[in-house]
C-alpha cells in the first residue's frame, strides 16, 4: 500500500498510508472535511543515479485563516508562498502511478532541490591544515596584537592615543577634586550670619542686665 507524507501545520513530517489510486480523497488525510480548495500547488522531478526517476506533488490550500498558516520551509519555486493547515506530498512513477514516499526520500528530494546543504564537520580537516599566513613573518614586522604592520595599523599611533586618553581621564580627576575642596560662598555667608545673631543676643543679655540694677 502506497504511503504519502502529511507536512503538519506545524512543520513536522508524517507517513500515512493511502489506499486510493487517485488523489480524490488525498485531503481526508490532511484532517480537512471538504475537497474545496484543496489542490494540487506544484511538482518536482527528482532521480538519482541507480534509481528510476519520480515525481513529488505537493498537495495543499492556498487560502485559510489567520494563525492556520503552515509554518513549514517548501523547496522553489513556492519557497515564499502561504499555505494553510496540513498539506500532503504524494509521489509518482514515470506512468504516473502513486508509489511510496518516506521522510527519508522526501529529505533526499529537498536537499537535491536546494541545492545541496554544506556539512561544516566535512571541513573541519581542511581547515585544521591550513597554514597560517603570519607564521614565517618576523615579530618586527607585526604589531603587538600580531597583525601585519602594512600602513593601515600604526602602533606608535595607537599608544599615543592611549596616553592621550588617560591624561585626560586624570586632568577630569583632578578638576572633580579641586571643585570638592574649594570653599562654597554660602557657608561663608552662613557663618557670618551666625556671627552677628552671636553678638546681638549678647548686647541684649548686657543691656538688660544694667537696668536692672
């Protein structure tokens, strides 16, 4: 019996099995009550060397609701079209009978259709052997970071700048210093009220002690 693959709303992949011939009841198998606006999107041949060469249908519908959207990323040419609810790929033979598709050759058929995906770890060897462009030069001849001194990177200059900044950070620190120690003008002129509250309570304290006598 001929299994189809059901892409989910969500964008995981599952095998169903498919009893009929035709595609007539195909969207029973996505959970949709009726046919309407279910149909068939696009096509994709694919054949490897050894094997006979299929075709993939992609069945879906193009219009739904808000939030139904399939979330899952489709091979060209409808790489940026919407689709909604579950959608289902069937495959066929050269005489256009429906034969079995699997995850694992649906992932062979989309890696194919994107061009092939690049396996970092494959390099990993290349780039462990790669010589160092830097490793023969003399120390002289690079900077303190180890880059090549080629006109753009002046170290001297950088130095200068740097010695330029913390002259400056100390300048601001001895400014913040001076403002805190000098004297304000209002303490002093507090003081000099006080002074002078001093020293007429003291001239009442004497003249009331003379009439008194």
């Amino acid at each position: 019996m001929p299994t189809v693959v059901i892409v989910e709303k969500n964008g995981d992949l599952k095998i169903q099995e498919y009893k009929s011939t035709n595609t007539d009841d195909l969207y029973k198998k996505c959970n949709f009550k009726k046919s309407e606006g279910f149909d068939k999107i696009t096509e994709w041949s694919y054949s490897k060397k050894g094997e006979n060469l299929i075709t993939v249908e992609l069945w879906a519908r193009a219009d739904g609701q808000a939030n139904q959207e399939n979330k899952y990323d489709f091979p060209p040419p409808i790489d940026n079209e919407l689709f909604f609810g579950n959608c289902a790929l069937l495959s066929r033979d050269v005489s256009k009978n429906i034969t079995d598709l699997t995850i694992d050759k649906w992932n062979k058929v989309y890696e194919h259709l994107f061009g092939g995906f690049e396996v970092l770890a494959d390099h990993e060897d290349e780039d462990e052997e790669e010589e160092d462009e830097l490793e023969n030069v003399p120390s002289s001849m690079k900077t303190k970071d180890g880059y090549l001194k080629d006109g753009f990177i002046i170290e001297d200059v950088l130095e200068d700048a740097d010695e330029d900044e913390l002259s400056d950070e100390s300048e601001d620190g001895d400014h913040s210093e001076k403002e805190e120690s000098a004297p304000s003008e209002e303490s002093d002129e507090e003081e000099e009220e006080c002074d002078n509250d001093s020293d007429e309570s003291s001239e009442l304290n004497s003249e009331e002690y003379n009439y008194s006598d």
